[in-house]
C-alpha cells in the first residue's frame, strides 16, 4: 500500500534534483551526467503524459506498467563514473545514483564509492540524508566515517543528523528497555550537536537544525508516557474542540487523508475497533489533512464514526506539533492524557482495551 507513496516521493526527489543541477550550469563531465539523468526525466515525464492522457482505465493501467526503468541509465552513470574517477565533477552522477537507484546494483556500488572514493568530497550531503532510508548496518560504517573524514561542514552535519534518525528509530523499535534507552541517548546527541555546531547548514533548503529541533521535541513530548500535547482545532462543520476535551476516555488518534492510499484501508478496521469497545470508554478522534473543502467533501460523502480536526495540510499546525513522518500514524491515549503507544498494531489496542473498565450502562 505504500508503492505508490514511494513511487511519488523518487518522482518529486528526482525532478527536485535534476533542476538543482540545471541552475548549477553543468559543464564538462558534468554535461555528460545531466544527459543521462535528463534521459531518463524525460522518458519519465513522457510516460506520466501518457497516463494523464489515457482515456480508459485499461488504456492507464498498461502506461503504468511501462513507467521507464532507470537501470539503463544507472550502468551507463557507473560506466562514465568510472571513467573519469579523479574527476571532482563525477560526484553528481554518484549522488544520483545513490539518491535514485538504491534498487539497482549500480546504487550499491555507488553506496561504497560513497564511502571511499567520495568519503572527503564536497557535494554529497544529499545522498548522505537519504541514506537514513538505508539498513543501518549497512551505512552506519559509511555515515561514521563523513562524521569523522570529511573536512566539508555540509556533508559532516548530514551525516551525524542521519546516524541521530538511525538511532531514533531503533529507540522506538526498542525490544527491552536497556536498548530503548542507549539509542535514544546516542539519538539526543546527534540531534544536540547539529543545534549546537551546525545550526546554519541548510541541505535542500531545509534547515538541519530545525528538523533536529523537532526531533527532539518527539522524543521529550511523542513517546509512550509522556502527556500527549494539546490538540487544538475545528471540525468539518467549524465548531471548535480540544483533545483534553476527551480525558476520562481512552482515544485513539489518527492522523490521516484522502490522499493517503494506506488509510484507506485502516480507517474501516478502525471504525469496527471503535464500534466493539463502545462500552470502554473509548473514541476515536482524527486529524484530517486534506485541504479543507476537500476533507468537508469527503466526509459528507462518506461520513466517518468520529470527530475530525480539519488541519488543511500534512504541514497543519497539529500535524506540525505531532512531528508526523508518515500516514497514518496512531497514537493510543490513556485516560488521563498519557500517551501509551505509538503506531501499535489495531491488534494491540484490541488487547489494551480488553483490560480496561467497562463503563457503567446508563
């Protein structure tokens, strides 16, 4: 259910890259480089033309099936690459494979260049961040290594924010508590030092530091036992409410839209949830991130069993707060305003619920 999602986010990284290349005037092996990329975006664009202008659904499932691999282009990337190994402008084709041909062999082989050949180089900050989509162990030896090699502010900071998100989450994915904590610790200072000694360097327009900020921020305020921070807002009918407004009931939150292929599936299963343990002291509440004509549309269509706070973007002021990295993303609420889990399985909830008071029949 995230194919597509993913598939949408190497689209956006891809055509995000190609026109910082384009305004960095690429000359020399750099214009060879820019060939093949722009090659491959445009056979891309060319296709996506196709399904926009598909009549028939059959007719847009066959030009989804043909979406351009970029395989090719990536071995004739490594081949100029490695023809021209001392070249400081080869660094740009290793940052794109890294960035947009993990799947291929030529991206792991560019993954090691990364951490040899290009372990010093100015200009890989990019491909460092992206590399928190990695297994660990495979790039943690690369990330420590920019950490401590690499004499370049940009791609230093990249590297340690990215060995802080590593660290993250393994601390939420925490299988005993003594693990919990060494990985949270070694997230805090990451995320510490790129406040303290990075707090200007911007990596694709956004600051480090701020996005370190807020990674804190979740750790202290968003984990399992700390107080769930206020949720403030309107509904889809402009009546204002709170989330402190629901103490006394377990809630389960879920921050969610439309546009999410994923909640499409979850939101049923959580409104049969809801349904089961009426008599729990139990609700449901959400957070919509549709903009709003779109998310008052939607729920008038197709009505959902609880109250939705109306945030008319992935970027809402309580989406902001919350930190949200990806959709949906639940939280279990205790009744005193305690967060008790973060992202459990519909199956978990079920079995906290079952544990808890009955509320009395009126």
């Amino acid at each position: 259910m995230h194919r597509h999602k993913i598939i949408l986010i190497c689209i956006g990284l891809l055509l995000s890259y190609g026109t910082t290349m384009k305004a960095q005037g690429p000359t020399g092996l750099a214009v060879e480089i820019r060939g093949i990329i722009d090659e491959y975006e445009n056979s891309v664009r060319a296709n996506t033309l196709k399904i926009i202008n598909a009549t028939t659904e059959e007719e847009k499932a066959r030009y989804r099936s043909t979406i351009p691999s970029a395989g090719p282009y990536a071995t004739r990337m490594l081949t100029l690459l490695d023809a021209h190994p001392e070249d400081p402008q080869s660094v740009s084709g290793v940052v794109w494979l890294v960035t947009q041909c993990a799947s291929f062999p030529e991206g792991q082989t560019a993954l090691q260049l990364l951490a040899t050949r290009y372990a010093k180089t100015a200009g890989t900050a990019t491909a460092v961040r992206r590399l928190e989509f990695y297994p660990f162990d495979t790039v943690r030896p690369i990330l420590e290594n920019i950490r401590d090699q690499n004499p370049n502010v940009a791609e230093k900071a990249a590297a340690i924010h990215t060995l802080g998100t590593h660290h993250f989450h393994r601390y939420e994915a925490a299988a005993t508590p003594e693990e919990a904590a060494t990985e949270k610790a070694l997230a805090e200072e990451s995320y510490q030092r790129i406040i303290t000694e990075f707090a200007d360097v911007a990596i694709d327009g956004f600051k480090l530091a701020d996005q370190a900020s807020s990674m804190l921020f979740e750790i202290a305020n968003l984990s399992p036992g700390a107080e769930a921070p206020d949720i403030v807002g309107s509904d889809d009918k402009d009546i204002s409410f709170k989330l402190s407004d629901y103490r006394g009931q377990t809630v389960l939150l879920v921050f969610w839209g439309d546009w999410c292929h994923g909640c499409h599936g979850v939101l049923p299963m959580i409104a049969d949830l809801q349904k089961r343990f009426a008599s729990q002291h139990f609700t449901v509440l959400g957070v919509n991130t549709d903009v709003t004509e779109k998310a008052r549309q939607i729920l008038q269509a197709n009505p959902l069993p609880w109250r939705n706070w109306l945030d008319t973007a992935t970027s809402g002021p309580n989406t902001t707060l919350y930190n949200i990295h990806h959709f949906p993303t639940l939280f279990l609420i205790d009744t005193q305003g305690i967060i008790v889990m973060k992202n459990p399985s519909l199956d978990s909830v079920a079995g906290y619920l079952q544990k808890q008071p009955t509320a009395p029949q009126k």
